[in-house]
C-alpha cells in the first residue's frame, strides 16, 4: 500500500557542482526537495521505490547499490542508490535515478531499502498506472520517490523553444500533483505530454497508479520554470 510520495524535478543541474556558477538559481528547488524527503521518512515506509524516466519502451529495474555518476556532465561526481551496496546492476543510473541518489545521499536517507524503476517515456497510459498498482501492492507500507520535469517549452530560450500550450499545461499537473488528483494525472495525453517535452509524464503516471484508493492528500511545495523547463516538488501523504 502506498503511504506517500514526493515528486520532484531531475535536471542533473540540481547538483551544485553540475550548474556550478548557476547553482543558486535552484536553491530553493533544492530545498523543497529536502522537504518533500523529509515528509516520506516521516511516512516510515517499509520500502521506498525511486521513480524516474527512461528514454525507451518498457521499464527498467535497478536494485539498491546501483551507481550512477554525473561524469557526462563534466563533474567528477559518483552516487550510489541507496546506503548498501546490495547487488547493483550491471547498467549504471540514469540520469533522473542518478539526481534521486544524489537527493537521498544529501539528506542521508536510511528510512527504508531503495529501489529504482525506470519507466519508458512511451509507455501508455495504463500501462503506467499497472505498474504503479503492481508498485503499491508489493509491500505492506510502500513509499515513492518520483523523478520527472514538467514541459520544457515555456520561453524562446527553452529546450523546447516555446509553446503556447506548455504553461497551461504545467498549471494542470501543478494542481494535480498539488491536490493529489489522481484521475487527472491518469488523463494525461501521451502524445501532448511528448510534443512540450515533459519527461514526468510516465512516471506521474506510476504515481497516480500507485495512489488508487489510498486515499493520500497533496502539498505542493515549489513550481517554477528556470531555464523554460517546468520543476515541480509536491508530496503526497
């Protein structure tokens, strides 16, 4: 059964030494994040599931002790899924995973065992929230940790360059994330969600399957849009 979740954004500029001289300008995204933490080792899951997207067509599992590293990105950084080594897998984080590992190493996570589940950015609709059904029904108190940006089509200097749609569209999964609205969040159009970029839509997704008659109330913590790219941090509890 699922007893909360956070929702927060993965640009690998979360990581000071990745923005380096921009790193303020996330500052307070960082810190939500820390909150949105904080309210899932309040939950004291049994087992804590990080969600993230994966540029493919199914979903991929990583067991705790997973590597990643940021060294793509020009830092000589490494992280690890969760505090033991456990049996890692052979592929290393992506990079959504990676952001987590680092978030749950900065506010020392030891609540509960830490997996990871990459969840393929054309996954249908259903097929998401079955995995996150699948997800809640696994472990007595389940806890989630969802990895996922917003559109990144909000200005001309965007990845994405900008979109008319992508502002209100980023307000729809603000308040649906902010409310915990789970209906909402399972009508998310695939196809819209992939036109402005928005990497959380399958992960989102997993949430709101997950969420199905638990019956969890929402926060949001912190919406914004640095650099075009909608960032997102609730909670669900």
């Amino acid at each position: 059964m699922l007893v909360a979740a956070a929702v927060c954004p993965c640009p690998p500029l979360l990581v000071p030494g990745v923005a380096a001289g921009a790193a303020p300008e996330l500052d307070a995204a960082r810190a939500a994040c820390t909150d949105a933490l904080g309210v899932l080792a309040a939950a004291r899951p049994g087992r804590l599931v990080v969600v993230g997207p994966v540029e493919s067509a199914g979903s991929e599992t990583y067991p705790e002790g997973t590597r990643g590293s940021f060294r793509g990105f020009g830092v000589d950084l490494d992280v690890r899924l969760g505090p033991d080594e456990g049996t890692p897998a052979e592929r290393p984080l992506p990079y959504a995973l990676a952001v987590a590992a680092w978030l749950l190493e900065r506010t020392g996570w030891s609540g509960a065992p830490v997996e990871g589940l990459g969840v393929g950015d054309r996954l249908a609709s259903e097929r998401c929230a079955g995995i996150g059904r699948d997800l809640a029904a696994g472990a007595e108190r389940v806890a989630l940790l969802v990895m996922g940006d917003a559109s990144a089509c909000r200005t001309l200097q965007a990845p994405g360059y900008l979109d008319e749609r992508a502002a209100p569209f980023d307000a729809e999964v603000a308040r649906a994330l902010g409310t915990a609205d789970v209906a909402a969040l399972t009508a998310l159009d695939p196809g819209l969600a992939g036109e402005l970029r928005a990497s959380g839509r399958a992960p989102w997704q997993v949430l709101a399957g997950a969420a199905e008659g638990a019956d969890l109330g929402g926060s949001l913590l912190y919406e914004d849009a640095p650099y075009g790219v909608g960032y997102i941090v609730a909670t669900w509890s």
